[in-house]
C-alpha cells in the first residue's frame, strides 16, 4: 500500500498561509512558519519500518502552490491519503476530500485530528471520508490500521479496531467504540528526519535563535495537566502518554551529533516535570551535550517547574521557555482552570532569567467576560515582564473556541458565539460578544506588540550584554531583526479593519510561538 501523509496548502484571500498541524490552533501568515507535525511523522516512520511506502506530502513546508500539491497527489494516486483537520479549516477539507473522491474513487481517506476526532459523525455527513480516526495517536492507530486494510477486503463491514468511524458500502457509517487513552510511546519510532525533509522545517521557526534547528519527538503526548478548558488536550476521552528520559536523550544526541542540529524544541502540550525533568536535563550534562553549542527549548506552565530544576535546565543550556500567560487577574485564570495564579507569574520568571534562560509568554485576551478592568490587569503585568527583562518575546492570541472545548461548549451554552462559520474561527477577530467593544482587546493587542519596539525594553536588552552569555548578544543582534519582521506582521494583521493577528507555532494550549 502507498499511504500520503498529506498537508494540503491553505491559503486564504489575502495571499496567507494556514498553518494546521498537531498542537497548534490554526492560523494564516503571510511570513512562514514551517511546524513538523510529530506525531504524524511518527507515523509516517512506523509506517515506512513496516515496508509500506509513505509519502511524506506537506504542501506548505514543500513551498506548494494548492494547484502543484494537487496534481502531485493525482499523479501519486495514493491508496490512502491521512489529513489533519481543525475547526477552521473543515469546511476547506470536506470539499477537497470530495474532490478528491471523485478524482481518486479507490483511494480511502482518513481525517485525524482533534475537530473530527470530537464530531466523527459530522464530518461523515459533510463529506465523503473513509474513516475518522478519534484517537490522537496516530502513530498506534495506523500501525494497526493500515494492515488490517491491506489484508482485509472487506474491511469496511469487519473492522473492529477500537476509536474509528467507519463508511460502509452502501454510506451508512459505523463507531468502533473508545480508543486507547494510553499507549506505550516508547514503542513508537523516533521520527525519521530524512523522511520527512527536516530541512524544510530547520529555519523558518520563531523557537530557533539559532538554525538548523529541529522538533524533538516529543515526550509528553497531550498534557501531564489537561484542565484548560479552552485547551485542546482538556476532555474526558484524553488523557497524557509519556516517552522515556533515555530514548529521548539518545535521539538528542543523534540529533546533535548525525544532524548537527543548533536548536531542539520538544512540542510537547507540557515537557516533563520534577523527577524527569531533572534526569533529563542531568543527562544533557552526563553526555556532555550542553558543551555542544546546541541550545533546547520547550512549552511550560507557571508553578510547575521548581527553583532547583530550573537551575539544572540552565546548566544544561536550556534557552527557550514557552509558557503560557493566558491572563494576569485571578477570575480569569480560575475560570479558565488554569492551576495558577497571578502571584505566580513574576517569581516563576525571575527564576528561568536568573538562570539564562529566555522566557516566552503567550498572552490571550478576548474573553466573553473579559472587563476592562482584566484586561488593563494583563497588558500591565505583560509590560512589568518584559521591561524588567523577565520576558524576551511575547505573542497575544485571540481566545477562540475551537475544536469543541469546554470553553467552546460554554461559548454554545451560554450563547454568547456571533457566528456558527467555521471558517471564522480562524482567531484572526474575536467572535464572541464581550463586555467591551471589540476594538478595546485589539488595541491591547497592539499596545502589547509595541512592547517589543519601546526603549525601556531595548535598554534592558542591551543590560543583558554584559552577561557575557552568547545567547544575548544572539538575541539582540540576530533575532532582534527577525522579531521585529514578525511584529510587523502581527501589527498590519491587527490594523487591517480592525482585526487582529497572532501568530506562528505553539504548544501549550493556543498559543502559539514568535
Ligand atoms: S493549556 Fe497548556 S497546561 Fe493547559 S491543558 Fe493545554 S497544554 Fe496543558
């Protein structure tokens, strides 16, 4: 069997890209930012291991026109073809999957994916797809699937392999049941990086102060914490699987010594913690990793990581930390169930600073109860941060429900969405009524982004030269200018009628990465 692992380019009327793949809350941009999607490239690998011929078929980071991918995928006439799909982006999949149906009646396509994966019996009815997956483990899920395929004719009456949405002949379609909450990850391959053309995902990446930089297979699939209710990896159906320290460490290792990579960010919805965290970092030094030049990055929440661990990460030469600021007022962060508060904030970025490291804060703003009083509570701890030199990058999304979270069910609930089109949950404007006008959360927006070009931050930037440390001069001198390339961006997005941007990859809920 020639199985695609396909990213269709998405691009909307204003000549920007969408960016869908695992973790992240779908965005267009007009500067590029290419996410290996990991657990799909694992399954890729798998699939490869187990003599099946895989096309590895991203569109975008292939720098595809739609028209090109297309015709490439005809002329491949895969047996399977296995999309990705996310709320704004569904109505765009369910018309590309009938065409291509009508272009290629045999090929079975399956939809992976935390949209379907919550609505497995819309999109059958919306679309001709072959199965649903309901399980984010791709990996395990194919790794079964597609021999049971490849062995069975009739596979669409006598599969039963649990978590699938199944279309029978005759188009009435069928549930197998719950998927596999937990799988063994160690099981699963590291992702193969010649596979999946590293490269293309090496050097367009807010997360790589240095480049060629790369995704590690990450450690945690899902959220060891998964109680966000905005957050994809919050439901009762997902739960977190965890990779060991050890396969980790030696796929660093190959990665730094075979690929010489400069940057390794593990995507993980939150890395390790305590003990692990600890033997992890520990073991970067052991093998002597951290002398190598090669820096490493990762998502985390506030009051997860203690003091001690911390300083162990910056021993091993730790620099990027992504951690969400979802909102500085205590109504907010409980609402949102986020497991910390305000008092938090500051303390835990004193630490990672203190140990070299360069905190990145991903900030949301545009709630449905959000007063001016919150939001005025956000922007100034954003700016106390930043000019106190305790955060080095930021990015602001707006809080859009998607995918069929408890905050997009509350948003339903409590009926407080202005639009039930999915393609207007692209975050790129708030679709929910709030108690201030729209324009007042995208003038904070905009007041935050502008922390980024304010002399008070500059000046403390320039302070941080006298560290010594490589990484701050990198980080004024190299990285200043791609951040500032970026912050345009987000500034046109945000004064184009009044709309406002986010931006690139992320992990930990729905922010996403500058
Ligand atoms: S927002 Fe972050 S901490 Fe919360 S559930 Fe999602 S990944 Fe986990």
């Amino acid at each position: 069997m020639k199985i695609a692992i396909s990213y269709p380019p998405i691009v909307n009327e204003r000549g920007q890209v969408a960016m869908v793949s695992q973790n992240r809350n779908v965005q267009y941009f007009k500067e590029p930012t290419y996410l290996l999607p990991v657990i799909h490239a694992q399954a890729a690998t798998w699939l490869r291991d187990m003599g099946y011929e895989v096309l590895w078929d991203d569109g975008n980071s292939q720098l595809k026109t739609f028209d090109r991918w297309y015709g490439d995928l005809l002329a491949a006439a895969p047996d399977m073809v296995v999309f990705e799909s996310t709320t704004p982006v569904m109505k765009f999949y369910w018309k590309l999957v009938d065409r291509l149906k009508g272009d290629l009646p045999k090929t079975v396509v399956v939809m992976t994916g935390f949209h379907s994966m919550r609505r497995p019996a819309e999109t059958m009815e919306q679309s001709r797809t072959d199965i649903v997956l309901r399980s984010n483990h791709v990996d395990f899920t194919l790794r079964r699937l597609v021999p049971y395929i490849d062995e069975h004719d009739d596979w669409r009456q006598s599969c039963e392999l649990e978590g699938l949405w199944i279309r029978r002949e005759d188009d009435t379609f069928r549930d197998t049941g719950n998927f596999k909450q937990v799988e063994p990850l160690d099981l699963s391959p590291d992702v193969d990086r010649d596979l999946v053309q590293w490269k293309n995902y090496a050097y367009e990446n807010g997360n790589f102060l240095q480049t060629p930089g790369t995704y590690a297979t990450s450690v945690i699939r899902d959220c060891m914490f998964g109680k966000c209710t905005f957050c994809r990896y919050n439901g009762p159906d997902l739960t977190f699987s965890i990779r060991s320290v050890e396969k980790s460490l030696d796929e660093y290792q190959r990665l730094i010594e075979d690929y010489k990579v400069k940057e390794i960010f593990d995507d993980s919805g939150v890395w390790y913690r305590g003990k692990q965290a600890r033997q992890f970092a520990r073991g970067i030094i052991d093998r002597g990793l951290h002398k190598k030049g090669v820096y490493f990055g990762l998502n985390t929440r506030f009051a997860y990581l203690d003091e001690e661990t911390i300083a162990l990460m910056g021993k091993a030469n730790f620099r990027f930390i992504l951690v969400g600021l979802e909102a500085a007022d205590e109504y907010t962060l409980r609402r949102l169930n986020k497991g910390y508060l305000p008092r938090h904030i500051i303390p835990n970025l004193e630490w990672y600073t203190r140990y070299g490291m360069h905190p990145h804060l991903t900030i949301m703003i545009g709630y449905f109860w959000q007063t001016r009083e919150m939001l005025d509570q956000t922007v100034n701890m954003v700016r106390e941060a930043m000019f106190k030199g305790l955060a080095r990058t930021l990015q602001v999304t707006i809080c859009t429900p998607i995918d069929y979270t408890p905050y997009h069910a509350e948003c339903i609930d409590q009926g407080v969405l202005l639009t039930d089109d999915y393609d207007d949950f692209d975050m790129s404007k708030i679709i929910v009524s709030t108690p201030l006008p729209h324009e007042e959360y995208y003038r904070a927006v905009r007041e935050m982004y502008g922390v980024a070009l304010h002399p008070l931050f500059l000046a403390r930037q320039v302070r941080f030269l006298a560290s010594g440390r490589r990484r701050d001069w990198q980080f004024l001198f190299t990285y200043g200018w791609r951040a500032l390339r970026r912050v345009r961006q987000h500034i046109y997005n945000l004064t184009r009628a009044g709309t406002s941007g986010g931006d690139g990859p992320g992990g930990c809920g729905q922010s996403t990465t500058d």
